[in-house]
C-alpha cells in the first residue's frame, strides 16, 4: 500500500469521527442547560445518544467517565487505522 493510499484511508476515517462532532449551536444550547437532566435530554437526538441513553441518574462524574471513555475509544480507533510509519508520532501526540 502506497503512503497516499494509506492516508487518505485515514483521511476517509478522520472525515466519518468529524461527522458526529456537535453543531456550534447545539454546543451553546448544551452550555446553557439548567440541569444533567436537560443536558442528557438534549443529546437524546445526537451521535451521542447511545453514550447517556441509559443514564436514569445523571451525575457530572458519571458524564465526564462516559465522555472520557468515548475520546479514548475515538483516538484508538485512529491510532489503528493510521499509517504504520505514523503510529508512534500519533500515540505520542494524542
């Protein structure tokens, strides 16, 4: 596989993780959220609902793991589909 072969199926991967980031409106309606309740309520309808689907309770604690563990999951699945050559600069950086 040729390096630009090898890039742009990155570049492909690093388009699809884009695609679930939220809209600039849509984070300003999250920070202006009176409570974890309306927070989790508003993100029912984003990529992001299967992370606080099942949150009956929320807790900022709770959020924060969640969210946490999402990022990790998302910068792994980078660092897998990266150019071998890359991966260390990637792991590094991230």
């Amino acid at each position: 596989m040729t390096r630009v072969t090898a890039y742009s199926q990155l570049l492909v991967k690093f388009g699809i993780e884009r695609s679930y980031l939220l809209s600039r409106a849509r984070l300003r309606d999250l920070a202006f959220c009176k409570s974890l309740e309306e927070f989790v309520s508003q993100l029912m309808d984003s990529p992001y609902m299967y992370l606080v689907k099942d949150i009956q309770h929320p807790t900022a604690t709770r959020l924060q793991q969640l969210f946490k563990k999402e990022f990790v999951r998302v910068c792994k699945k980078i660092i897998d589909f990266s150019p071998r050559h890359i991966k260390s600069f990637i792991e590094s950086y991230l």
